[in-house]
C-alpha cells in the first residue's frame, strides 16, 4: 500500500506510491546513443565559449584559479568565473528599465516594489542581481564525477569565493550556487559549468522553509535540520556515505527517485561558514556521489543546488545549510502540477541500498 510521508522540514506531504513503485535498478536514465555521444567528445570545441583558448568568446572573466604569470583572459587556469550572456538579473538596470516602464505607466521607484497605476495588484521590481558562470574544467568533455579530486577541491573552492564576494552586497538577498547536467535538466551547453545567482528577493519556496524552521526552533529551542540529521543516523537506512564533515542521505519524505541531500555534521547555517578545507572536503565528496549516480544509474541528467539561509541570516542558529542533487529520472504530471504534491515511484531506503553497493567501492 502506498503511504504519505511529511517533510519535517517543509511540513509538506510526498506520496511514496509502492503501487506504482519501480525497482532502483529501473532507473535507468541514459540510451546508449547518448553516453556514446558523450564519451565521444573531444577535448577541445572551436566554438565552445567554455574551452581552454576560447576566452575570448565569453564576457572578460570576474575570477579564475590559473597558472602564475598568466593574464586573465587568457590560457593557464583551471576554474574560470565570467558573466552569464544571457542573465537572468543584473545590476545594468538604470536608466533603460526606467525608460521602459515609464512607457508602460508603472512608477520606478527602485527603492522597492513596481506599482501599474491601473492594475496596483500586480506587482513588479526590477530584475536587480548577478548572474555568474563558472567554468567547471578547461576540458570539453570532461564531467564533474570524473574529475580528480584536486579539481573538485578547486571548484568547490571557488563557489565559496564566489558566495563570499557576492553576500557582503546590501542589493542581495539570496544567493544560490546550482548546475545543471544534461539536457532534461536544463543545460545547453555541454562543457561542464556552474552558475551563481544573488537575487534582491527571498524565494518562496525558502521562505516556507525557513518559516517551519523558525516555528520549531522556537517550540523546541534546536534546529530541525540537525534533529533530522540526528534521526537518519539513528535509522541508518536511508545513509549512503557518511565522512567527518559531511553525510549524504536519501531523505524520508523524498520528492524523486534517488534525491540526494548532502549536509553538514556540524551547525552551520549557511555556505558562506564553510572554511576552506571543509569546502574542498565536500567537492571530493559530491564528486564521488556523482560518480556512483553516473554508475548505478547510467550518466542521468541531473540539478544540484545548495540551500541556505538569506544573507541576513546567515549567523543565525535556526537554520542548516545543504547541497541537494535531483537526478532527472521522472515528469512531473496533472497531478503535481495541480496540487503541488509528489509522487515517488521508489522507495528512500531501496534507492539508498542500491547506491551504497555503488559508491562503497569508489
């Protein structure tokens, strides 16, 4: 019989179908045509604005980790961080947006919200933030799970600059550091890549999230997420790797096949309190957590984020930081999209066995 299991973290409600329920090893995501194609590319694309000599196909770099003596923009490093092309928000806001809505009849007051003098139930702000790429390796064809650690450590150091640069801003709010793999998760050019967003706005979404967390640390006097942490460590079935800093679970109420939590041990309410070697301990391991998916479930498309507290938060005790990984293996259909409710097709406990077998051996 299928059950409903709550998010302690979110209160919402996730339907673990065992009617309709799919063995873990069914997951498996990727034709051959496809990995074929992948494992296909070459080290090098002409007309790739990612590859190492190709600098100047993308907007002048903002950071880079790169050999002594070499200019920016130029060949020598290893990670690179340049402005998105194609920005979802920007700081060029000024007079263009002014002149735009002025035409449309909406007061640029850019102290705060757009009001239509017609219509004042709609509400607008304009699109104030930074939108980052960050170049992953100099190789075309090279992907996150087989990186070396060395380059793991360097990336995951870099989203830590990255972070740190942008939340001492008084315009952002929240920042969030994600990639996407593959086409079913978004992504349209190959070569490996990150991407960094600091918004003037707290998400919704984050919003209900940090509200539950508020409410139980209130009621309770600790963090939710820790106590949750706790829990899955008593369990233990639901673990698949667990180090001195870190532990990667499946959680309870999991909204998808095989989504991955990867979080702190310790309190910390946000990335930006990560320290250097904790950063580089985690990109070895979401390296190696890749990998294993890449293994058990044949190069699946996928999204990473880190979830974190807002920038004003970031010192406070209720909140808990973590990196979540949502392999691309099912659709949403009318259902999820008319209640806001999942269905999971695979059961945590399964999917988290089914992984351990994997990256026990990496």
């Amino acid at each position: 019989m299928s059950e409903l299991r709550q998010d302690p973290t979110t209160r919402e409600w996730v339907i673990i179908s065992t009617e309709r329920r799919r063995r873990p090893h069914e997951f498996d995501s990727t034709s051959s045509s496809k990995k074929d194609a992948v494992s296909n590319l070459s080290e090098y694309s002409s007309d790739c604005p990612f590859c190492l000599g190709n600098e100047y196909l993308s907007p002048h770099e903002l950071a880079s980790y790169r050999t002594f003596g070499t200019k920016p923009n130029s060949k020598g490093w290893w990670v690179r961080v340049v402005p998105n092309k194609f920005a979802a928000l920007s700081l060029d806001y000024g007079n263009n947006i002014a002149s735009n809505e002025k035409t449309r009849g909406i007061n640029t007051d850019f102290t705060g919200y757009f009001f239509p003098r017609a219509m004042e139930v709609f509400r607008v702000k304009p699109g104030i933030g930074t939108h980052e790429v960050i170049v992953d390796t100099p190789k075309h064809n090279e992907q996150m799970s087989f990186f070396s650690d060395k380059q793991a450590q360097e990336l995951f150091l870099m989203y830590r600059e990255r972070y740190l640069s942008l939340n001492s801003n008084p315009k952002f709010k929240y920042i969030i550091i994600f990639k996407n793999h593959g086409v079913n998760a978004g992504t349209s050019i190959v070569h490996s890549h990150s991407q960094v967003i600091a918004t003037p706005i707290i998400p919704l979404s984050l919003r209900n999230n940090i509200s539950q967390a508020r409410f139980y640390y209130d009621e309770v006097g600790r963090c939710i997420f820790c106590d949750m942490i706790q829990s899955e460590i008593v369990d233990g079935r639901r673990i698949i790797l667990r180090t001195d800093d870190f532990i990667v679970f499946h959680p309870f109420a999991s909204a998808s096949p095989f989504e991955t939590w990867i979080a702190p041990l310790s309190h910390e309410p946000s990335f930006a309190n990560v320290s250097v070697e904790k950063a580089k301990t985690l990109g070895v391991v979401v390296k190696k957590v890749l990998k294993g998916m890449y293994q058990a479930l044949n190069d699946p498309d996928y999204n990473f984020a880190f979830n974190n507290s807002p920038i004003a938060d970031e010192k406070e005790d209720y909140y808990h930081w973590s990196l979540r990984i949502i392999p691309r293996l099912t659709m949403k259909a009318g259902f999820e999209i008319g209640t806001g409710m999942s269905i999971n097709t695979a059961i945590p406990e399964e999917t988290a066995e089914f992984m351990r077998g994997f990256i026990k051996n990496l």
